[in-house]
C-alpha cells in the first residue's frame, strides 16, 4: 500500500507546527500587537504585517465550515481511500484548516456543514497529520 504524501518538515515557517504535531498538538500562530489568529504558520501577521507572532495550542475541537466528497483519486495512497471527504474545519480558538473527515460509514450523508468534529492523529515517522472525526453528543 502506497504511503501518503507528506509535507517537509524543514521549513523555517512551517518546522515548529510539524514539531508539535509529534506530540499530538495542534498549534497555530496568534498576533502579540494586534490578536489576529493566523494560520496556515507564516512570519508575518495577517493583520497587522507585524512579525510578533506567538503559538497557541488549539484543544483539537471545531465544526465544519465546508466540505467535499472526493469520488475519483489517481494518487496511489488515495485510490483506495474513495469516497473521502476533504473539509474546511473552523477550529474553535479560529484557524481555519484543510483536513480530512475521517470515522464516517458513509461521506455522502453522514458529514454536514456546522457538525462538530475533533482531531485525531495519522502517526508518521517524523510528524502526525491532523484528521478529524465527529464529535457529537
Ligand atoms: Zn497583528
């Protein structure tokens, strides 16, 4: 079975949330000057342009602000995956991220738009990629 594709984990902008992903913990980037949450991790504030940027630690907890089912895959890792879901997650702390919705039976008709849904963790050697599955009560 094919691996998946994994992003670089040496790269000055992006190395500390790879990092923290070898813990299981989501991290993003929030502004010291002007509070603006920003994610994907960058040098810059989104709001401000200034270059004080802490991280914060999300609790892993959001809803879905969008979605789609993907049908189709030519990738080797993904052809057996289908169908797979690819969502929009609005963490609760304010990054919005790209991920997967994973734990479903069924893409088509067990995801929605607002459904509340919580990381879980794909294991790699060198870093975890953040999935997410329903968290519904
Ligand atoms: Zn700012």
């Amino acid at each position: 079975m094919a691996d998946r594709p994994l992003p670089k984990t040496n790269e000055a902008d992006t190395r500390a949330f790879w990092e923290a992903t070898r813990d299981s913990r989501l991290t993003y980037q929030k502004c010291s000057d002007c509070g603006t949450v920003v994610f994907y991790p960058r040098r810059h504030c989104t709001g401000c342009l200034g270059r004080n940027l802490v991280w914060e630690e999300s609790a892993g907890c959001g809803s879905v602000y969008t979605y789609s089912v993907v049908r189709q895959s030519y990738h080797p890792f993904f052809r057996d995956k289908v169908p797979y879901a690819v969502a929009w997650i609005d963490l609760d702390e304010g990054p919005r991220l790209l991920s997967n919705v994973v734990g479903v039976d069924d893409p088509v008709s067990d995801i929605r738009i607002g459904m509340r849904v919580a990381v879980t963790w794909e294991e790699h050697d060198d870093l975890c990629i953040p999935l997410f599955e329903p968290d519904e009560d």
